[in-house]
C-alpha cells in the first residue's frame, strides 16, 4: 500500500507503509529543512514580485508622462501646421480678398498691377478698329509768331533773299512761361479833403505784422498741392523754392489750409444735406493715424456728392451721430462690416467687387473643385444682366434661387475657407441682387472705396496727420474736390473760389 504525504502544491514525499520507520524526528527534522527552504523560496518570490510592482508603477508614471507629452507636441504641430498653411496656401492680396493694397508685399503689388476680375477679351492691347482718336490741335490764337524759311536754295546754291513766299505748313510748340514770381507793389495814398480838411486812407485793410503778402494763386497751389496731389508740407516748401524761388513757411501753409477749410464750412454743410437726401448711398471706412492714434475716416457718398469726415471709432454710432433718422431711408452700398448691419438703414447692397475677389482665392486655393467657380459665375452674370438692361427692373428671385441651391450644397469634403465663405453668403443672401430692382443701386462699392483711397496716398505720403484740425481740415477740402469733380468742374478753380 502507497500514500502520499502532502506539503505543499509543488512537493510531495512519498511514504510507503513497508518502509520501517527507524526515526521519527529524523524524517521531522529534514521535513523542517524542507520547509525552511519552501520559506526563503517564497520570501525571495516575494521580493521579486514587489520589485516588478514597483517597476510596473515607475513604467505607468512614465506611460501618463508620454501620453502628455505626445499630446502636447499634437497641439503644437497642429499650431505650426496652421502656421505654415498660410505659406502653403494661395497669399492674400487685394485681388483676392479685402486685404488693402496699403498692407500687400512688393511681390504682390506688382502681381497686382497686372491682375483684374476682368477676363481676356482676346483683343489686341491698344484703341481698335472704328475707335475715334484724338490729337491736339491747332489754336488761333497763339501768344507769338515766328517764321521760318531757307536762305538758300538747295539746287543751285543762289541767294533766296527778295524771292516770293508762299505758306507751306504750320507748327505751333507749347511751352511754359517763365516761372518766377510776379510782384505788384500796390502804393496806398492818404487824400486830404478839400472841403473839409480830413485825411481819406485807401479802403484796403492795412497789415499790421507784414508789408508783403501773398494771394490767392499762390494760397490755391499750395492748398491743391495738398489736397489734391497729397504733397507733404516740405515737400511743397521745396517745389516753391526750386520751381518759382520762394520760401515759404511750413506755418504759412497751415494757416492758408486752415482758412480754405472755414470758407467751406457752408459748401461742407450743403453736400451733408443733398446726402441726407438721398436714397442710395455708399459708404466705406479706412484707418487714419492722426499723432500717434489710430482714428478712422468714414466716407458717404451718391452720384454727385461725396462727403469724408473724421471719426474716433469704426463703430455704426458715427453715422448714427452725423445722419441721425435719415439713414432710415437709405439703401446703403457697403461691404460686410458687421457696423453697418446694426444700423437701421432702409435696405443694403452688399459689394459683389469683394465676394469676387474671395471667390477668386477659393479658386486659386483648390483648383480642381467647381464650387466658387460656380458662384463667381452666378455674380458675374447678374452684374453683366444689369449691363445689358441699365435702366430696367430685373426680378432677383430666379438669381436667388441659384444661389440657395449652390449654398446647400455638401462642402465637408473642401478647405474649410469654403465653408466660412458659403456662410457669410446665408448672412447677406438677401442684400446681394438688391441692384437688379433698382437699377439706381450699383452692384459695388467701389466708388466708395476710390474716394477713401485717396486719404491713404495721403498718408503713406505724410506718415499721418499731427492734430484733429489737420485731419478734419483735409478731410473738409477732399470732400469738396471729389464732388466738384463728380459735377465736372475743375477741383483746382474750386479751391481758388474759397480764397
């Protein structure tokens, strides 16, 4: 008979019965031993496995340790990427989006001059066939005459003095005067009455400060110079110096620009009026560095008059501030500056001009989708509908229609930039074919925008305007020298009107 003596899972001592046991403590004693040595195998197991749970604890910290490491590098490339995608991506410009020709690169402004939302006719550059020339001609009366002829005759070499003239051609040369200064020294006299002895001054006022003076040409030129041709007051100062040798005083010019700006306070006034009056007007705004403050220009201008004021913000309030109840029954042509939608005006004409130019960086962005081409399409033939019809009411539900189907479309697989843009579309949807109702309604804001280009030459000219005053006072005489040419007179005879 067999047994088996348990002590453990991993040994067994087999004990069989036919064995003669001499000594029991002997086997107790090795069992002892056994046993001992199962103990220390246990502890040193033990040991191990506390060891590989505190290596397992170190590995998990340094796990969690990566996982936010790794997801901090995800952030940061995620930001570089958008960084670098500008880079990668089509560059904005004024050609492409509203960003100002003020704020292009070199390389973009002079893509820029070559560029146009016009497409190729296919034409020949220059005037084509049927196109009326034009080229100076003769005046009848000139300032001097002078008469050339030969002295000798060419075949025998005789003298041709006291021979018959006949007339063969005219030429008439255009020249400049002389420029200098044309003094007038004026010599007011004192009368003595004979009646009554009194002693009778001239009626012109005397000058308490200066004996010589200068008048109006010379105050019209330097206030054209400044308004119309943008001249900085050095420059000015120097174009007088080297041209006509007179040496004006940077003082002299601001006071002269100060004086035309209280003459036109009244002409100022009535432009405002005829604006507040009307019922389609354009709007723009551009910033205006005046010391060393970021102000703003507002614009608002029709057919006719054109109206440019100084403003301390580009808030709607501004125009609130200056038209008051008469933007109520206004049709604003603006872009989609969020200022101008929280005013009441009567109606909007959002500027296709800038949705074209967005349509066309989509375009450049993914050359192979048809989707902003679409739409660029769709714009272009509502503009060129109302060219064909000027003076006509056109319905704009079918146009409507186009563009609700090309803004339900599925974009997801596109640029996100694409779905921004069809977004601003549904925002504006219904100030976007307002011109094809009215055709008084231009489809564009570009008159606006032309008028307020002119304060920008100004600045990049000057860097910016020193004081209020000298803002207010460009602003005041740009407004009458863009209306004046919008009424076809000359602004230069304008500016001499007010002296």
């Amino acid at each position: 008979m067999h047994f088996y003596l348990v002590t453990s899972n991993k040994f067994r001592i087999f004990v069989s019965v036919k064995q003669q046991v001499n000594d029991i403590a002997e086997v107790l004693r090795g069992l002892s031993a056994q046993i001992e040595s199962m103990q220390k195998t246990i502890d040193s197991q033990h040991a191990s496995i506390c060891q590989i749970n505190r290596t397992s604890q170190g590995q998990l910290k340094e796990i969690r340790d990566l996982k936010r490491m790794l997801k901090k590098k995800d952030k940061e490339n995620e930001e570089l990427r958008k960084r670098l995608s500008k880079y990668e991506e089509p560059p904005k410009n004024s050609c492409n989006s509203s960003t100002p020709p003020s704020k292009e690169q070199m390389r973009d402004e002079i893509v820029r001059r070559t560029r146009s939302l016009r497409k190729r006719s296919g034409k020949k550059p220059g005037g084509q066939p049927g196109h009326e020339g034009k080229t100076l001609e003769l005046t009848d009366s000139a300032d001097s005459i002078m008469e050339e002829c030969a002295d000798i005759c060419d075949a025998c070499g005789d003298s041709l003095e006291g021979c018959d003239t006949e007339l063969d051609y005219i030429t008439q040369i255009i020249s400049l005067p002389e420029l200098k200064p044309l003094i007038t020294e004026v010599r007011h006299y004192v009368k003595v009455c004979r009646t009554c002895g009194k002693r009778v001054r001239s009626h012109t006022e005397r000058r308490r400060s200066n004996a010589v003076v200068y008048d109006a040409s010379v105050k019209g030129l330097v206030v054209y110079l400044s308004t119309v041709q943008f001249l900085p007051y050095n420059r000015i100062a120097s174009f007088f110096k080297e041209v006509f040798g007179l040496d004006i005083s940077q003082g002299s010019m601001v006071n002269w620009i100060n004086e035309a700006k209280r003459a036109a306070e009244p002409a100022i006034e009535k432009i405002k009026e005829y604006i507040m009056q009307s019922a389609v007007v354009g709007f723009d705004e551009s910033g205006c560095y005046c010391g060393k403050r970021l102000d703003w220009a507002w614009i608002a201008q029709t057919v006719y008059f054109t109206l440019v004021f100084h403003g301390k913000s580009r808030k709607g309030q501004e125009l609130e501030d200056r038209f008051g109840d008469s933007l109520e029954r206004m049709t604003a042509v603006t872009d989609r500056h969020s200022a101008y939608f929280a005013l009441h005006f009567l109606n909007h004409q959002v500027c296709l001009a800038h949705l074209l130019r967005e349509c066309q960086y989509l375009n450049e962005l993914d050359n192979e989708q048809q989707w902003s081409k679409s739409v660029e399409s769709l714009f272009q033939e509502a503009i060129h509908e109302r060219n064909q019809r000027p003076t006509e009411s056109i319905d704009p539900q079918s146009w409507l229609e186009r563009l609700d189907k090309l803004i339900d479309e599925n974009l997801s697989r596109l640029n996100e930039k694409f779905n921004t843009f069809r977004n601003g579309l549904l925002k504006c949807r219904d100030y976007i074919f307002n011109f094809l109702l009215d055709p008084a309604i231009p489809p564009d804001n570009n008159a606006s925008e032309r008028g307020i280009r002119k304060l920008k030459i100004k600045l990049k000219n000057s860097g910016c305007f020193r004081s209020d005053l000298g803002a207010d006072a460009f602003m005041d005489l740009h407004s009458i020298v863009e209306t004046t040419k919008k009424l076809g007179n000359s602004p230069y005879n304008a500016i001499l009107a007010l002296f």
